[in-house]
C-alpha cells in the first residue's frame, strides 16, 4: 500500500521476546508530523515492547513486517540516523552518574545548545531543577527531565514510555499542552489514564484484544474511546460523564 506518511508500519506482529506467541499480529498504522498515537491497554500488552521496535531496538518479527521513517526502511537506518530520526524515552530512566540536569540535556544533544536547553526545562517546568543531580530528583521531576531530554534530541518521532507515569494532575495537563503543541513532530505514547489520552492523542491504539484474531484497534482517538472497546480492551465495565458544559470524563466500573 503506498503512502506519504512520516512513520509507516506494515504487517508487524509484536512479540516480547524470542520463542514467544505475538502479542498482537498484523499491526498496521501510518503517522504524520502532528499526530499523536495514544498507546492504551493492560499491563503486559506490549505497549513497551512496541515503542522498542519501532526505535530499532528490537527485532521486527512478521514475514511482511515493515516500519519506515521518513520513507526509509528502519531495517536499512544506521546508528547516526536512526538517531537523528527518532529519540525513545523510557518510563524509568536508570542513571549511572550524578548529573545536574542541564548537563544530562546538553549531553542529549547533537551539538550542546545551552539556549534550546534552557527551552526545553523551561517548557516542562524544570529550570528550578537545573542544577539539581538528577539522582536528588523524584521520579515525577526526573520524568519531565527526561522529557525535556527527548524534546532537545531534535529528532521527528518521539516514542515516550509512559511520560505522564510519576506526574501530579497539573504537570499531567502541563506534559500534555506540550505534547499537543509539537506540530513538527510524529509522537507515540503509552498511558494508563485514558482521560489524559483522550485529552492528548490525536490517535488510539488498543492492544490486547484477545477476542480478535489479531489483538489490536487502531482508529481516530474519539472512535476508539468507546465503552464497548474499553470494555474488551481492559475487561471491565465503563461509563462516561458529562458535566454542564458538556466536559466528558471515562470512570472504569
């Protein structure tokens, strides 16, 4: 199937580990600079182990499975430009040196830029952490870090591994306004609070759908937050609310 979108993926099944039964078969989904993809379903769905396929870091399993960025195949991306083209932030950074948190982002960078650091803190309300060794930090502060880290790589996709995990509801909105204002960038993200994804996501896909052969959903994000998906997606009931100014919350049951 041709097409002009930035992030393309074709046939892919997602797999844990070797010798394991696919988690989900057949993925298939494009993307465009923009839109946001919305990762949603139960713990051990392969939310994780799909963000790290995609960024190269696992293999691609499917006798047809394909990812492209920029209409380049990954299978053909080397190190420095697969690097320039997609950064991956995980949910739990491990860090081995006591950093302050301006040096971890200048050392993020192609080429140290103390001006787009000084941004990128800022823009997640981290520059009071600037000078704070990262392993002071809590692990709400360290998770903007590392998304301040991911905005100063430059690169187009941006796979973040549960970016809003360790946040207070206002950095939650804080971490959202700033996802939803990348116009320029391919974002896919996995979250447990469906009304934060409702909120940020231009997109939603659904794994672990064990009643379907292929285990997965992909649609637009109002499509596919529905009761009964959800319902099939997390095996529990679900009802939305509506306030006086026709504001919509999900509440599981």
């Amino acid at each position: 199937m041709k097409s002009d979108a930035w992030l393309q993926v074709d046939a892919l099944n997602v797999v844990a580990a070797a010798h394991q039964p696919a988690l989900a078969r057949n993925l298939s989904f494009r993307l465009q600079p923009g839109q946001r993809l919305g990762l949603i379903g139960r713990n051990g769905a392969g939310k994780s182990t799909l963000l790290r396929q995609l960024a190269g870091l696992l293999p691609l399993h499917g006798e047809r499975a394909a990812v492209r960025l920029a209409g380049q195949p990954l299978s053909e991306l080397g190190p420095e430009r697969l690097a320039a083209l997609r950064t991956l932030m995980p949910a739990q950074p491990r860090d081995r040196f006591n950093l302050s948190a301006l040096a971890l982002l200048e050392l993020s960078q192609p080429e140290p830029d103390g001006p787009s650091a000084h941004e990128a803190l800022r823009r997640v309300d981290a520059w009071a952490l600037r000078d704070r060794p990262v392993l002071d930090l809590s692990a709400g502060e360290r998770q903007r870090v590392s998304l301040a880290q991911a905005l100063v790589q430059g690169a187009t996709l941006l796979l973040l591994d549960e970016p809003v995990a360790f946040q207070d509801p206002g950095h939650q909105s804080l971490v959202g306004a700033v996802l939803s204002n990348l116009s320029d960038r391919v974002v896919v993200f996995c979250a447990h609070d469906v009304n934060w994804v409702a909120r940020c996501a231009t997109h939603v896909l659904g794994l672990g759908l064990q009643q379907q052969a292929q285990g997965w959903f992909f649609d637009t994000c109002e499509a596919a937050l529905q009761a009964e998906r959800l319902h099939h997606l997390y095996d529990c009931r679900w009802t939305q609310l509506r306030d006086a100014n026709g504001l919509r919350a999900w509440v599981a049951l």
